[in-house]
C-alpha cells in the first residue's frame, strides 16, 4: 500500500462501501443493462455519456462490465465547486458528443444522485438532440427526497445523507483515488472550510 493512501484513509471517519462489493454491484449493474438493451441498440450501439469527473473510475469499471457495442461521450458539469459539500446549481462546461444523437439509445452516468439537478440537467440536453432512448445510471443515491423523486434507472447503492468520497468522489479534487467509498471526517470538513 502506497504512503498517500494511508494518510488519505486518516481523513475517513469510516468506510461506507469497501472496493469487492462495489466491483460486485458494477457485475450486476453491467448485467442488469445489457439485459435490458442488447436486444434493441442495433449497429448504431449504446451510447455512453459520462458526467465528468466524479464518474472516471465508476465508467471505466462500468463499461468493461457492458458486453454491447459502444461509443462515449463526454459531459463535464460542476455542482460541487471547491470545497462545498452542498450542491451549487449545476453548470455544464463542457461536451464532447457526436453530432447527433437522433435515433440512438443513450446512457448517462454518473457517480452521485442527490439533489438531482445534474442528471435532469444532463437529460434535458441529451432528450433536445432526439434519441430514440435515454437512461441514467448512478453508482450512488442518498437516500433524500430530491434524490429519490429524480428519474433514474439504474442505481448501484442507495445511501444516507451523508457526504462520501473514494472512487472518483472528492472532496476539493482529492481523495478520487481511494478505491473503496468511505465517509469523511467532518473536522477536515470544517477545517477546510466546508459547510453542509
């Protein structure tokens, strides 16, 4: 184990979801959507549309798991700017997406469902370019109204409310590294700044 990675996991008050059930999930998940689309995605195939850059290491898992033709594109969007551990409104900065989706079957994913803004943010862009499909998939969902009422297919874990990092989650661009999803610790929290 590399020294970072031990002075990281000091900053996690627990561990929420360890690396093996995770990798489990994502077999499932991986099953669960080529069950559902492998029958009708035809030549074009799937395509996939990560939210960058919370969902990295979610897609990169995800897709080897998909056993579909694919293609990606890219969606960077900022709720979490900084130190903020509540979302600020969703701002998306970037697209990188063929030049047309009309007649495709497309899947968003991305690492956090929570105040759902960002995924019907992301939605509403990818349903004005005419697909013939759109689903989301999250690897996790809090457990809060907000969250729970939002459109969503598929969900890898429903959580509490609480703010977890690890697996491409951060807290100020750190701790996307860890490979299991733990809770941090609200003094760093509170000593850098951060509000709830």
């Amino acid at each position: 184990m590399h020294p970072y990675n031990d002075r990281m996991r000091q900053d996690i008050d627990r561990i929420l979801i360890d690396r093996e059930t995770i990798a489990r999930r994502i077999q499932e998940l991986g099953r669960e959507i080529a069950g559902d689309l492998a029958d009708s995605i035809g030549d074009d195939g799937l395509m996939l549309i990560p939210v960058m850059t919370g969902s990295i290491t979610f897609v990169a898992d995800l897709m080897r798991e998909l056993p579909l033709r694919m293609r990606i594109g890219l969606i960077t969007a900022s709720s979490y700017p900084g130190t903020s551990t509540t979302s600020q409104g969703v701002t998306l900065e970037g697209m990188l997406l063929p030049e047309s989706l009309e007649g495709r079957h497309v899947l968003i994913i991305d690492d956090i469902l929570d105040s759902g803004r960002t995924i019907r943010r992301v939605r509403e862009e990818i349903e004005s370019r005419s697909p013939r499909s759109v689903r989301s998939c999250v690897l996790l969902r809090k457990r809060i109204p907000e969250a729970l009422e939002t459109k969503c297919e598929y969900v890898g874990f429903d959580i509490e409310n609480e703010f977890v990092v690890g697996y491409g989650l951060d807290y100020d661009d750190y701790y996307r590294n860890l490979p299991d999803i733990g809770v941090l610790r609200e003094d760093i929290i509170h000593a850098t700044g951060g509000s709830r």
